[in-house]
C-alpha cells in the first residue's frame, strides 16, 4: 500500500524539485559534489530514486536487488 504512494510523491518531488528546494535550502554537501545548483540535481535524483524503489517493492523486485546482501544479515 505504501508503494502506491511513494510512486507519486517521487514524482511530485522530481517535478517541483525547484519548490522543493527552496522550501528545503541550499544542501552544502549537494553543491559540493554536483557543483552549482547542486541542491536540485540531488532532489531530482532522491525523487527518481524513490520512485524506482517504490515500483521495485510493489512488484517484488526489491528482494531480487538486496539479494547480495543477504549474506550481510543472516
């Protein structure tokens, strides 16, 4: 049921990623690594991530994804 709605709302962050921006401020460690207007580049790839993430879940991807990592928590 989550899923269902983390797809949306990553792309509603995606999309208004300059409103998200200026409601969050400037992410010093974002400028940093992506340069000038690094705060956005950041929220455009947090809000396609979480989309990935969500669709992964909702179809039962995200256990083939973390697989290797099983051996990490037994």
């Amino acid at each position: 049921m989550l899923a269902w709605l983390l797809i949306p709302a990553g792309i509603a962050i995606t999309v208004f990623s300059e409103k998200v921006g200026n409601f969050t401020g400037e992410m010093s460690f974002a400028e940093t690594a992506f340069g000038p207007g690094g705060t956005y580049v950041f929220i455009k790839i947090f809000g396609v991530m979480t989309s990935f993430v969500a669709f992964a879940w909702l179809i039962g991807g995200l256990e083939i994804l973390l697989s290797p990592l099983q051996f990490l928590f037994p």
